[in-house]
C-alpha cells in the first residue's frame, strides 16, 4: 500500500477511535467531563489535520481525485 494512503487511513482510524473514546465516556455513568472534551477535542484536531494533509497533497500533485469519464 502507499505510504500517503496508509498515512490518511491511521488518520482516519484515530478520528474514528476518539469518536468512539468520546461516545463511551459520554454514556458512562458518572463519567468524567474532561476526558469526554478531550476526545472531542483530539477529533477535531485530528480532522482539521486531516483535512489540510490532503489539501496539501493535492496542491504538490502527490493525490489526484476520481475522476468519472462519461462515454461520448
């Protein structure tokens, strides 16, 4: 696999995996607020990061989009 491809998905996995850290101190009885903000906050962090890795990606030409040809 390409190391640009595995990089977004660990990405994308740790997104997922604070998501659900979040979702579990949330419906925890007695749970504790600031590990639940924490979460939320590594995800967004995760996610703005994410989001400008590909950005810049695509600006140096290293990922391209798909791209549909319709027929003639």
């Amino acid at each position: 696999m390409d190391p640009i491809k595995l990089l977004i998905v660990v990405i994308f996995g740790a997104i997922v995996w604070s998501f659900g850290s979040a979702a579990y101190y949330l419906t925890r009885k007695g749970g504790d607020s600031r590990k639940f903000a924490r979460a939320l906050t590594w995800r967004i962090a995760l996610s703005v990061g994410l989001f400008i890795l590909l950005y810049v990606l695509y600006r140096n030409g290293l990922i391209k989009p798909y791209q549909v040809y319709a027929p003639k």
